[in-house]
C-alpha cells in the first residue's frame, strides 16, 4: 500500500463529452476542501465529441505551480487513457478504471457502468461512480465526503451520492490522505479570475468573439452579467469587437475584450487607433500554440514581440503576462485603471494553460490590493481633446455633455481633434506619445512589475513569464535556486528586473516558444541569459522534465 | 453659436457632400431650437471624402477607420442608449470594407441613423469602382467591361433587417434634409442610401436630375418595398424612386443593455459576494 501524505497527483481520462473536466474538478474540490492547493490542467483537443480528454490534478500541502505527469492514481473511463499514459505510470500508480469498458487491466475495476444501470442513472453518472470509487482509494472517510459531494452534484443529487457510494464500496484504499488544513481557498479557472478581475478594475463592458482559449472568460461573464451589472456581447467578429469597445470608452464607459492569436490579428488596427486617438482599451490575448488557427486549445508563448509591438506605428502601450490565478486577478483589475490614467491600450498576455487551469485563490490575497488609478478629469475653460500638456496625458472628456463637443480622432489632429497634417503637429503629436511612454515607464516602476521566489542568494537564476513562472518559482524553491517572473513586459521593468536577477552567475530562461522571445527581449536591455530551456509542444513542461532539463545545464 | 468649425472646407467645388453637411447641421439647428442639446448627439464618420464631415461640424464626433463608424457607433449606443447617433459613412467605406458591420447592425436593430454617402466612386483615393458603380464604370483598377455587376445595398439591407430605409439625393437638399430627420425620428436602425454627386470622378448630375423622382407611397409593406428598391439595380437608366421606401417598429438592441448602475463599488461588491467573503 503505497503512502502519501502532504500531496498526491490524480490522472483522469476518458472521451471529450464524457465530462471529464467536470468530474476532475469534484475531486479537485474534495482536496480542497479538505485544506490543499490545487493546480488542475485540463488537456483537450479542439473537438467536441471523442477524442482523448484528461485531466491532472496535484493537490499539495504548499503551493504548487504545475504537475509532474507521475500521477499517484488513474482514473480511466476507458481504455486509452491507460494506454496513452503508460509512460507516465510507475510501479505505485493505482489504476481506478471502469472495467465494463476497459479490460485486461491492472488495478481496482469498478463495474462503473453495471452500477449505473441498475441505479437508474445516466451514463454521465459514470464519473460520480469513479469519484466515489476515487475518495476511497485515497483513504478518504466517507462521512468526509458525503457532504462535499452532495454540494458538488447540482442536479439529482441523492442519486448521484448513491451511485458515488456504490462506487465508493466497492473500491479499496491504497492512500491515507490526512486533512492538510483548513480550506482558505477558492477553487477558480485563470479564465474566471481573469473576469473577476476585469470587474473589480471597473469595466462595464467585456465585448468579445468566441475563440479558444478567451471563450471561457466571455462565457463566466455572460453568465454573471446581471449579478456584476455588466454589459457583455458577441458582436459579428474581433474587428467589431474592439472597436465598439472602443465606442464604449468614449462614452466614459470602461471596456474589455479578449481574443486568442487570430482574433488579435484582426483587433490590430483598433489598438493602433487606441494609440493615436488615446483611447483606453483592455485588451486580453490568450495565447494558442502555432500561427494561424494553429493549436486553438494548447498552449503557447509566441506572441510576446507581436504584443509589444501589434498595430503600426508607434504609440505607448502597456503589456502584462499574469501567471495564475493570483496574478490574473490582481492585474487584469490593475489594467482597465492603469488603461484610462494613461489612455492608452493594455495587453494581457495569457496562455491555455492560464485560462484553463484550475487554481487555488485566496480571495483576501487579492482584494485589498490598490486598484484605483484615477484620471485626468475635464477642467476649466474652452475643452481640447488632445490638449498638449507636460506629461502627454489629455483630461479625458467624454460624450456626457459636460464639456462641450468632444471630438475623437484617428486621424491626426490638432488639439481640438480636428485633423492636420501640419509637419510641426505632426511632431507634436509623436513626442506627446514619447513623453506618455516615459512616464507609464516611470510610474510602472512603482508597481510590483517583477516577481522573485526561491533561493534569492542562488548565483543561478531561471527567469521566465507568464504560466511558467509559478512552475519555476514552485520548482527553483524545492531545488534551493533564484526565481526570477517579470509579470509587467512592455514597459520593460529594468530596474526592478536588474534587481532581480542581480549577482547571478548563471541566467536560465525557460519559455513556451522555440525562439526564445523573452531571452530576445532582455538582450535588447543588456541583460543576457546563459541558457534557454525552450517547450513548444503545446503542452505545459512537467516539473519533472524541467528538473531534468535544468540539471543539464546547471 | 457655431455649428461648423473653422477647419478649411478641402471637398471640390460642386461636391455633393456640402448638400449632407447643411442638411445635418441645419437639423441640429433645428433640433436646439426644440429644446434639445446638441451635446446629446454623436456624428461617427468612416474615412473618405465624406469622413471630413466629422471635421466641420463643431460637434460630438468620431472620425473612426475605413469601413468601421458602426461599431463605434453600436459601442457608443451600448455604453449609453440616450445619445443621438449619426453615422456619415461611405460607399467604398461601409458596402466594401465594413459590410458586415452595417448588415449586423440592421440585423440588430440598433437605433442609429446611418448617412451612406454613395458617390458610386472611391473619392479620396482618387475614383477606384465600389460595390455600387455600374458595370460600365472604368476606375483605375476595373476594365469597366460589363462583367461585374454592382449590388443594390437597399435590397440587401432589406434582407438584413433594417426597420428604416430611405433614398435621397444630394441635389434635392429639402428632400434630404425631411429624409436625414425622419431617419433620426425612427426608434430603430435608420439607413438612408444618398445619391451623391462626385464632382471629380464621378458627376452623375444630369441623369441624376433625370430619372430620381420623388416617391410617397406605403412605406409599411416589406413586398413593396422589395419592389420599390429593385425599381432601378444601380446599373440601368431606369427611373430612381427617393423617398422613405420602408418603416417598420420592431425593438431596439438597446434595451438589453440597461441596467440601473454603473457603480464601481456595487459592482466590487458583487465580486466580493462571488468569492463568498
Ligand atoms: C483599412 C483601410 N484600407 C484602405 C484605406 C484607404 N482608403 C481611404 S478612403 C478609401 C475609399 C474611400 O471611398 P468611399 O468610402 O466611397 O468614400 P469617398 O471618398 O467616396 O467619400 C480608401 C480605400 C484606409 N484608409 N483604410
Ligand atoms: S473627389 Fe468627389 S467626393 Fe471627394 S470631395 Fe471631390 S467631388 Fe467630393
Ligand atoms: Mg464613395
């Protein structure tokens, strides 16, 4: 009997449509519940039946930041999730599968679909089984559970508690998992941190066309749109999206949108409109793997210089990269301030594995941060939409009728908003957006733009962005090195970064792309990396693999 | 109080869009004179020679992209339903670049006023053939050989679901003038389709003048005005209806965007409640 106390790992796989990132969410609420943190990636092609889904849930006593593909227990509806993850099993893996469809397996069978039938249930009840069968393995009481379940089983629950208690009975215990703890944590997808945030930044409105990987952020706040009193609408495509976004924020209304690689194409020439007529926008790319439709449900990090510099011309703009659910919440509420003190675009940069995922969030954390900008509001006197003052920044008038007419502009224009091509304006108007670049620089300096965890007085330092840098902060801890997550990217956070990385002796940078981008984009500042430890398989790298591929070069 | 700018007028002599631009401004005229503020409209221009509207009426304007006023148009109506909205858009503008956005927007019915200036002709990039000239029509990028046909833009906004739709003519500035301000009238999505005169590349005054005759009939019935928009398909010499060709209430996209507050703290508040605090 294999023995697991401050973590464990759960594998469970079956076909898409068969509700496996549901059923993987109970058991990642049951661990949570009962005190650990949670990180659960949900792999799934872009289709709608068949096909292999699973899900990997580590649940441990201390943070964690990504799995280790070593799963403690297998969960398998059907044959291939044994088959396509044989290498990731070892000798003390215990195999739950459902031996009505499965056979010739090693293991503890569950007659999974027998119990169902003769219970009176429907085939989707195949997981409560599973999941009953599950909690026992992991030598969890039943008078533990019962409770977590029946709240976790929205529709027919005594029904679904009875098959969950079959499949409990007849299963065995192989773990002693302890109560690690009072339960602080809310369970949440990066998807729905990202939306939450967005709301306690203050917008109004999330406009949005369905892609993957954004689709689950439109799809949470459509579904919370009375409750947090917001304006959320699908419009005919990406192009029409920003742009009434845009339209919104005219109106003093603040606005988002989020889209993945093709849909961002397509948002350019509305960020390019940000930059010259200064409208603020929030603007979230979730990151899918390869060009073009590419990948549409793994993941990537590939889009980093397109970010900083999406749209012609040049104009200031303001790129962050959260990497989980913590960091999603706290700057998607910081963008739509910071967007309107500088009227400027914001980028969110996210991956599949960001919107996917599911994470441990402790609400108070996040909530009492600092999220109020402020703007510069209308004044005195005859109104200038594009006033030139000392720091570039306009008073931000609106259609309200409190200031007179209020002209916005895509073309250039002179102050009023009134076009022209004067060569002397059009000077202007380019050192206008220079100077509010250099002061967004500045005062980003203020914020928390760079993350640091692990062995600060390591001489080795891994530096990465994004979804990677909780994996490395999680494993740079364990193996006592410097961790270094620049969560700000455009403008580049130099000081804070060169603080960061100071006295190392080694710089190693690990990123979800197969150039190295922001390898590229500190050499640009002077800050050159030793190594680089590059995964573009669409896939988050493993703890595991990290590891090993660290010690060769460390 | 002015109601156009001093920004210098650059349209050629005999544009027909001077004919729009007094039209719109003598019905914000009109409009303060009946108690209303001109604050509480919203003119959103695409980009052409009719976008440098929005430079001369000293108004609350968007001078947008190519091809893109409705969106911002649909935003500004999202964010707040109370504005006025005119949109001057362009032939090339918004039958070409921005189509869809001006089919979803009827589909929608939202309650905009759109001001299609159809000068059958790309006028700022110096007379390339739109969605609406003639076969006959040789741009600098068409043979003009009689093999592509122009579509006929009220024809497809009928399909679409436009609840106003109207024709007028930059040489009949009364009529217009009547139409622009029915438009704005009508609760819903107003298009009026203007024949414009393009001085420069594409001056149809005289047959114009000829064949547009000024129609007053049943605007209600949808089979009429199938017929009354396929009269002429932009091609023929036949005679050219110009009037309100089609009026229907039906509700507005609007509505479902209202909510009663805007409130940041509330809607903080409603986050802290979903984390259960
Ligand atoms: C995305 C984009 N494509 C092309 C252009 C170039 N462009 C400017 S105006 C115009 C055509 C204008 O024709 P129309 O909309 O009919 O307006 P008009 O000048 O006739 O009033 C074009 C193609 C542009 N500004 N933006
Ligand atoms: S080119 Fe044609 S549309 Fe443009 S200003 Fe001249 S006459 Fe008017
Ligand atoms: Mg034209």
């Amino acid at each position: 009997m294999g023995e697991k106390g401050s973590e464990i790992e759960i594998l469970i796989g079956g076909k898409a449509g068969e509700g496996i990132n549901r059923a993987g969410q109970v058991i990642a609420e049951i661990l949570s519940e009962m005190g650990y943190y949670i990180f659960m990636i949900f792999d799934h092609p872009s289709l709608i039946k068949g096909g292999h889904n699973y899900s990997i849930i580590r649940a441990s006593e201390h943070p964690v930041g990504g799995i280790k593909r070593k799963p403690d227990i297998v969960l398998a509806l059907d044959k291939n999730t044994i088959k396509l993850h044989e290498a990731e099993l070892s000798p003390h893996t215990v195999v739950i599968f459902n031996s009505d469809k499965v056979k010739n397996a090693e293991g503890i069978g569950i007659p999974a679909v027998s119990i169902v039938d003769s219970a009176g249930g429907v085939p989707i009840m195949i997981n409560s089984c599973l999941i009953g069968a599950f909690c026992k393995t992991a030598g969890l009481e039943w008078s533990d559970v019962e409770q977590i379940l029946l709240d976790k089983f929205p529709v027919r629950s005594a029904l679904n508690l009875d098959i969950a208690r079959k499949g409990y009975d007849i299963s065995e215990v192989k773990f002693q998992l302890i109560r690690a703890g009072e339960n602080r944590a809310k369970l949440i997808t990066g998807s729905e941190s990202l939306g939450l945030g967005l709301c306690y930044g203050g917008i109004e409105g999330y406009i949005a066309y369905p892609m993957s990987p954004a689709s689950g952020i439109l799809h949470f706040l459509s579904s919370k749109k009375d409750e947090f009193n917001l304006k959320v609408f699908q419009p005919e495509g990406e192009i029409a999206a920003i742009l009434m976004a845009e339209g919104m924020a005219c109106c003093g209304c603040r606005a988002a949108v989020g889209t993945s690689g093709g849909g961002f194409c397509l948002m350019n020439e509305g960020i390019s409109y940000s930059g010259l007529a200064e409208i603020p926008i929030v603007i979230i790319n979730s990151q899918r793997q390869s060009p073009s439709t590419g990948a549409p449900t793994y993941t990537a990090q590939s889009d980093l210089p397109y970010a900083i510099s999406a749209g012609h011309g040049e104009f200031p703009r303001i790129v962050i990269s959260p990497g989980n659910a913590e960091q999603a919440f706290m700057w998607s509420a910081k963008a739509p301030g910071l967007a309107w003190k500088y009227q400027v675009p914001v980028i969110i940069l996210t991956d599949v594995t960001l919107n996917d995922s599911l994470y441990s969030l402790s609400p108070e954390t996040v909530i009492n941060e600092d999220y109020d900008y402020g703007y510069k509001e209308v004044d005195e006197g005859p109104y200038l939409r594009y006033r030139f003052t000392g720091d570039g920044i306009s008073p931000l008038g609106f259609f309200n009728g409190n200031s007179g007419p209020v002209k916005i502009n895509g073309k250039t224009h002179d102050e009023s908003g009134i076009s022209t091509e004067n060569p002397r304006i059009l000077e202007k108007l380019a050192e206008k957006r220079i100077r509010k670049a250099s002061i967004i620089k500045r005062d980003m300096e203020g914020e928390k733009c760079v993350l640091r965890s692990g062995n600060s007085n390591s001489g080795t330092t891994v530096v990465s962005w994004g979804s990677n840098g909780p994996l490395c902060s999680e494993l740079c801890s364990r193996l006592k090195i410097r961790s270094v997550q620049p969560i700000v990217l455009h403008p580049f956070p130099e000081k804070q970064f060169e603080t960061a990385i100071s006295e190392s002796s080694k710089i190693i940078v690990v990123e979800d792309n197969s150039t190295g981008q922001l390898s590229e984009l500190m050499k640009s500042y002077g800050f050159f990396s030793d190594n680089r430890i590059l995964n573009y398989s669409g896939r988050q790298i493993s703890l595991e693999t990290l590891e090993k591929r660290l010690m060769e070069v460390i | 109080m002015s109601y156009i700018t001093d920004a210098p007028n650059t349209w050629c002599e005999g544009c027909g869009n001077f004919a729009i631009l007094h039209s719109i401004r003598r019905i914000i005229e009109e409009y303060e004179k009946n108690g209303s503020k001109k604050d509480e409209i919203v003119l959103v221009a695409g980009i052409g020679c009719h976008g440098k509207i929005a430079d001369y009426l000293n108004i609350n304007t968007v001078y947008s992209l190519h091809g893109r006023a409705i969106p911002f148009a649909t935003g500004i109506k999202i964010a707040n339903p109370d504005l006025k909205v005119i949109c001057c858009v362009g032939d090339g503008d918004s039958y070409a670049e921005g189509l869809e956005h001006l089919l979803f927007a009827a589909k929608r019915n939202v309650d905009i006023t759109v001001i299609v200036h159809d000068n059958r002709v790309y006028g700022l990039t110096m007379g390339q053939y739109t969605p609406t000239s003639p076969d006959s029509y040789h741009g600098k990028t068409n043979p003009g050989d009689g093999k592509e046909k122009p579509f006929n833009p009220l024809k497809l906004l009928l399909c679409s679901g436009a609840t106003f739709l109207a024709r007028g003519y930059t040489g009949r500035m009364d009529q217009l003038q009547k139409l622009i301000w029915s438009g704005m009238s009508h609760k819903g999505f107003a298009l009026i389709e203007v024949l414009q005169v393009c001085a420069s590349f594409y001056d149809k005054s005289s047959f114009y003048d000829r064949h547009i005759y000024e129609y007053q009939g049943d605007s209600g019935d949808i089979n009429e005005a199938f017929i009354l928009a396929g009269e002429w398909d932009y091609n023929s010499d036949s005679d050219i209806p110009a009037g309100i060709i089609y009026e229907e209430i039906r509700q507005i996209f609007e509505e479902r965007f209202e909510y009663e507050t805007t409130d940041l703290k509330s809607r903080r508040k409603a986050v802290i409640e979903y984390f259960g605090l």
